[in-house]
C-alpha cells in the first residue's frame, strides 16, 4: 500500500533564520545541511536542520519580518494554547527511549533555555519548551514495552469521536483506508474545484501552474547545489 512513511521535513517561516539555526544547531543539536535559494521563489532562503533521517526547514523572506506575532492566533504560546485554523500549534520531534529524553531536557537547560517535564501522557513522555520566534516545542518518546507502536486503536476515546462527529462506519474507515495501487497512466490534473483545499496565488496564477505539464514543472527549477563544492564537501 503506498502511503507516507515518515516525516520529510517541515518548514516554518522565519524573520531571523540564523536565530533559528543557532538554536536548533546548539541547543537541540541538529546539523545544518543545506542553506540555499529557495528554488522558484524569488528572494527567499531555505536552510535544513536534520534529526535522523527528517529535517526541519527554515523560510526567510524579508516580508516575513514585518508580520507582527499575535499568541492565540498566529501562534499559540504553548502546546495547549490556540492558534489559527492551519497553524503550526506544536511540533515534536521523536527520541528512542525514556533516558535519552532526560538527556535531551538537560542538554536544553544547559543552554539556558526553560524547560517543563518530562510529562507521563501514556502514550508517550514529553518534555515542553519555547524556541526563537514563539516556536511552541516539544521532544516526545513512545518507544518502550509500555508504549506500543501498533496501538490497534486503544487510544481512540468514544466520547471524542463522537464530539468530532465521527460515525462508526467513517471510524473504521479512518483506521483502515482504502488502498490505492496507482494508475496504468499518469493522472492529469482535475479542474481547479474552489470547494477542494488549494495553494493560494495571485489570480489566475493557479489555474496555469495546474495546467501546466508536469514534465515542465519538474524541469522548472535548479536541480543543483549551489556551488560545485559545499562546506560538507
């Protein structure tokens, strides 16, 4: 069955992107591997930290800059707290065991930086903290004997399906998608559908970039580092 099998990255916006990557680099240890031009978007950087095998991405544009942060709309403060439909209310990264946990929450107090927890949810430990710009961060594990990773749906409360007006044939079609083996031909785009969810453009601009042959996409953009060499190299 294909479906996703991981985080690839996630990005967020930022006003100071070596802010970010001095904190997630020195207090969370992640590495730098990639800070270029954002490839088809004028005037933008893109900079990747990784953890594992996934990255978390950075977006500098120098408009960003000029959006004031408002805590219970654009963000959220804290890992309980409000945002905007379509925000990042949180993000957790994973570590393997309940140790490494307590290592991590020391290594991030050692840089000063505050930090509640660990918290005993369950179904995994967390501990919570604040990075630049009001980033809302959690580090989580739920890798041992008393955490299952096949939960076979103990976690999954009647009484919130029932408030998130889930009915039990859509229940069990939720745990159990449908497969999708893919198509003998590739599929075209469907007509731009304003009731479907869509990337926002200027005008008109959308309806062009989804008639727009993919073969022409995938060869729209730099496909190369940006110097023959890097730092890495």
């Amino acid at each position: 069955m294909t479906k996703p099998n991981g985080l690839h990255h996630v990005a967020i916006s930022t006003g100071d992107i070596k802010e970010q990557i001095a904190f997630f680099s020195d207090v969370l240890g992640m590495e730098l591997t990639a800070l270029y031009w954002m490839h088809g978007v004028p005037n933008t950087f893109h900079g990747f930290m990784k953890m594992g095998e996934e990255s978390v991405a950075f977006v500098f544009k120098n408009e960003n800059k000029e959006i004031e942060p408002e805590i219970g709309k654009t963000h959220s403060g804290n890992a309980g707290n409000p945002s905007a439909p379509g925000t990042m209310q949180h993000i957790a990264f994973n570590v393997d065991t309940l140790g490494e946990l307590l290592t991590m929450r020391d290594r991030i107090r050692s840089r000063g930086i505050n930090v509640m927890g660990p918290v005993d949810h369950g179904l995994c430990h967390s501990i919570y903290f604040a990075g630049p710009e009001h980033l809302s961060l959690e580090v989580a594990t739920s890798h041992s004997a008393d955490f299952p990773l096949d939960l076979n749906g103990t976690w999954i409360d009647p009484e919130v399906v029932g408030l998130a007006g889930i009915n039990e044939a859509e229940l069990k079609q939720y745990m159990a998608p449908a497969q999708y083996e893919g198509s003998a031909e590739p599929l075209p785009n469907p007509a731009v559908d304003p009731e479907k969810p869509q990337m926002v453009y200027p005008e008109g601009m959308l309806e062009v970039i989804m008639a727009t042959p993919d073969e022409a996409l995938a060869n729209s953009v730099e496909k190369n580092p940006p110097s023959p060499k890097g730092y890495g190299a």
